[in-house]
C-alpha cells in the first residue's frame, strides 16, 4: 500500500465524511477508483467505441445514409 495525497472538493469531501466517515474514506475512494477505472476496461468489448457501449443497435447510425 502506497500513501499519497489527493485534492478533493470541499462538497465531495464533505458527503464522504457524512456518508462513510473520516476512517473509512480511503477505503470508498479506493473501491470507487478501481470499479470506474479497472473493472469498467473489463466490461467494454474489445474494439467498440466507448460511445457505443449501451445504444442499441437501432439507434446507431447507418454508414449507408451518408450518401
């Protein structure tokens, strides 16, 4: 484990220390990081565009409408 300092918002801050408290705060950002940014590169399929992911078919756009 590896300590190192974060700048937050004081209202972000603010709902943490309301929500979880002082001790547990590391903990909540630690998971909170690792599901957003580890774990959300494990849903996406291999070689979509991230704009793509939850559209349906249908709503994508047809390259033939172009022309």
């Amino acid at each position: 484990m590896e300590k190192t300092t974060i700048v937050l918002r004081e209202d972000v801050k603010q709902a943490l220390l309301r929500e979880f408290g002082k001790r547990k705060m590391s903990a909540i950002i630690n998971d909170l990081l690792f599901k957003e940014l580890i774990l959300q590169k494990e849903k996406d399929m291999f070689g979509s565009d991230k704009w793509l992911t939850g559209k349906k078919i249908k709503e994508a756009r047809d390259h033939h409408d172009r022309f």
